[in-house]
C-alpha cells in the first residue's frame, strides 16, 4: 500500500497517540522510539496536548472501529439495492414510484448503444438478477455487455457458425446457453466465462434454446462447475424438425418430439416450467407438459406465415405478492397460462395455452414479426420486427399504445426485458444492441 507524506504522518502521529494512552513500560519504550524516529509527526500530534486526557479516544482506535462500521453500512445498503432491484412489479419501487404505478414501457431515445458484433446480432438476453446482457450473432460470438453503463465486457468464442439464440437460467443467471448453426448447443459458467459442456445430437441448424425451470425449485447439484441451482432440463429446437430435452447433470438427450413437420424456429416455457410451447415453419404452435412424457395438450392454429417468436408471461410467481388484490392475483394466475406470438404474416396473437383458445389478434406491424414479450405485470405486450420499430401494444384498450420508429436503421431482430428493472434490450440486423429505458 502506497501512502502519502500527509497520510504516512496521520497514521505515525496516530500510532504514537495510541502507544501514549496505554498503561505499560513496553508502550512507553515503544512510543519514545516513536518519536525518535519520526519526530516531528509525533511532536506535531502531541503539541499542546502531551498526553492525551484518560477519556478520549486515540485516532488510531476510532479509525479502527470505524471501518466495521462502514463495512456493516455498505452491507446494508446493498442488502437494500438487491431488495430493490428483485422487488417484482406488484409492489417494489424504482425511482422513488411503485413499480404497479408505472407502466414501464421503452421510450426513445435509446441509452446506449453497443456495437461490437461483426455480423448480424440475431438474439439477446438480460441477466435476471446483474445489470448485465449478452448478445450473439452471425459473427459466432456471444457478447457480454453491461447495459447499465454502456460498457462491453467480454466475448465468449466456442461456436464455429451463427449463434441463433442465448439464454440465462432464469433465476439465478449463474450459467448461459447458446444455440448455433453448428449444430451444437454450449452451456457457458457466467461467473467464469467459459463453456463447461458442448451437447449434441440434431442433425441440422439448432434455431432455439432454453432452460426449463425446475417444477419444485429443487437445487440439482451437478457437482462445482456443473452445478445448475434452478434448472435440470433444457429444450432444444432445430431445423431437423425436432424438438430436444436435455438433462443438464448429464448433458443426454432424454427425449425427441417430432410433432412439427418444419423447420422449428422458437420456443418458450411458462415461468414455472410447466408448460413449453415451440412453433416455425409450419405455422402451427404446440403446446405440451414439460414433465412425465412430455405430452402434447393443444395445437394452436391461425397464423398465415412462419411464426418466428414465442413469449409466456415473464414472472408468473407475482401471483403470490401479498400487496395485490385477489382480482389482480387472479388475473395474474390468468395471465400466467396465456401465449403470445410474432410471425411473419405481420400479426401478433394471444393464446391461452390451456384451452387453445385465439384471445386476440393485432396486426399494428407493417412487415415481419420478429419478437414479442408478454410484460410482467400482464397489460402490455412488446413487439419488434423487419418494420425496424418496436410497438407496445396495450391489452385493455386493444390498441397500440407506443411506437418507436426506427428503433434500429435496420431490422430489429430481437429484444428482451429485465424481470424487474427498468430496461429493455434489443438486437439488429445493424450489427448492434441498444439499450432502452422503461417509464
């Protein structure tokens, strides 16, 4: 540790202060070498005040105590900034405004954009918990980036052709997974960065990954690095006209669907993992259980083009708070088992994946869809597409409440949002990232 002049003399003077005020030969030889051998620190502390009085209390052991303190105090305000950022839509509080008063929807300008692909950025992703996304692209790289601040953090090479989508375990983010036209799929230790296991098995471009939520929220334990706290099963979809389920302890393929009779594109799970939806090229979306033998429920039909996107609702465990009413706990569980869907014939649709019902349809986009959320709180849905905008589509009214146009200069390929923090992230075919805020 490297001191100044001014902060070498303090801690000297405070030394000798202390030495001074403990009863003892020993402190008392130790205090006049002290002084002998930094004289004028000593004399300039001990000036007008020789000795100090038996109640005060030498610098030396307040600055001791001091940092305890401080240590106690920053823990505690981080304890309170981690409440804050997890604190779900129902009742927490970002900028001073419960989050259930505020509608949090993007507003232009963008924040931040980060350029840093080479290629096309095809799919993003936003950490559950850390100020962090990732980003892949046909460049075969994964970027890490921080979108709080704008920064690029690392790259994560491994895929030899385009990463086609990335994904982080949904609770804890403590690992990532990524799907390429290099017909594997890699799970990546966020905490390290480096990719701990290749799986595979399709046989031709894998379009889709995904973690699947452990039914009862039981750790599996795949021992150090392989540890996935949240997840044992991840779902794959390919160009094979597959679907795949993967155990995550011992990286097998444990079962193959071959519902779809096309290219499967995309897929989505229900936020406790009960449910899976995949769809594609073949316009149909199927809905099955995640569980047991994976059986099919209902095959929702109604779009005209190839569905490119998928989206349950994001945080479906809102339903517990105890600050909302039992009409908007109901609701919440409602909205739990509805679907929405993008596809190229320029609609967006609402599905209950239960019944199989078509809730709603809304064609506000003037070209592709290229992806949707279904926002937490239930009352919005977010688009973008090849129309380079990003809509916000209002489900009460039924009517598109916000849109950005040219969002990006070109297509915008995907965008994804944090579960609770203010902040919405989108891909492009511009090679770039953007990172919107949300009111």
């Amino acid at each position: 540790m490297v001191l100044t002049d001014r902060q070498r003399a303090e801690l000297h003077a405070g030394i000798h202060e202390y030495l001074l005020s403990q009863q003892g030969d020993l402190f008392a030889r130790a205090a006049e070498a002290m002084a002998m051998a930094d004289p004028q620190s000593c004399q300039q502390k001990a000036s007008g005040d020789a000795a100090p009085k038996a109640s005060s209390v030498p610098i030396i052991e307040k600055k001791w105590t001091a940092v305890p303190r401080l240590q106690k105090k920053v823990l505690e305000l981080e304890r309170a900034l981690s409440q804050s950022a997890r604190s779900n839509l129902n009742g927490g509080v970002v900028s001073g405004m419960p989050i259930k008063d505020r509608r949090m929807i993007p507003r232009p300008p963008c924040v931040h954009t980060l350029q840093s692909h080479n290629g096309v950025v095809t799919c993003v992703a936003v950490h559950p918990v850390f100020t962090m996304a990732v980003s892949g692209g046909e460049d075969a790289t994964i970027k890490v980036w921080d979108h709080e601040s704008g920064e690029y953090v690392r790259t994560l090479r491994g895929h030899t052709q385009g990463v086609n989508s990335v994904c982080f375990t949904p609770k804890t983010g403590s690992h990532i997974c990524s799907s390429s036209s290099d017909l594997s799929i890699k799970l990546w230790d966020f905490a390290t960065h480096v990719c701990i296991r290749t799986l595979k098995g399709h046989d031709h471009t894998i379009s889709d990954a995904l973690f699947i939520p452990n039914l009862q929220g039981s750790a599996i334990k795949g021992g150090g690095e392989n540890d996935f706290t949240d997840c044992s099963q991840l779902v794959s979809a390919s160009r094979d006209y597959t679907i795949k389920f993967w155990d995550l302890e011992t990286g097998f393929c444990v079962h193959t669907c071959k519902d779809h009779t096309d290219w499967v594109r995309c897929l989505a799970t229900k936020a406790d993992g009960s449910l899976l939806a995949s769809s594609g090229s073949d316009q149909a979306i199927v809905v099955r259980k995640t569980d047991g033998d994976r059986k099919k429920i209902c095959e929702l039909r109604g779009h005209e083009h190839v569905v490119e996107s998928l989206a349950f609702m994001t945080m479906a465990a809102g339903a517990q708070s105890s600050n909302m009413g039992a009409t908007q706990q109901k609701r919440i569980l409602e909205m739990a088992d509805y679907l929405v869907s993008g596809s190229r014939d320029r609609s967006v649709r609402m599905w209950n994946a239960m019944s199989g019902e078509l809730l709603k349809v809304f064609k506000f986009h003037e070209n592709w869809v290229r992806s949707v959320i279904l926002h937490p709180s239930g009352n919005f849905i977010f688009s973008a597409g090849d129309d380079r905008s990003i809509r916000v589509i209002d489900l009460k009214s039924d009517r598109n409440l916000r849109t950005i146009d040219n969002a990006h200069p070109h297509f915008v390929s995907s965008i994804a949002m944090h579960p609770t923090l203010p902040i919405l992230v989108s891909g492009s075919i511009d090679h770039s990232v953007k990172c919107w805020l949300l009111d």
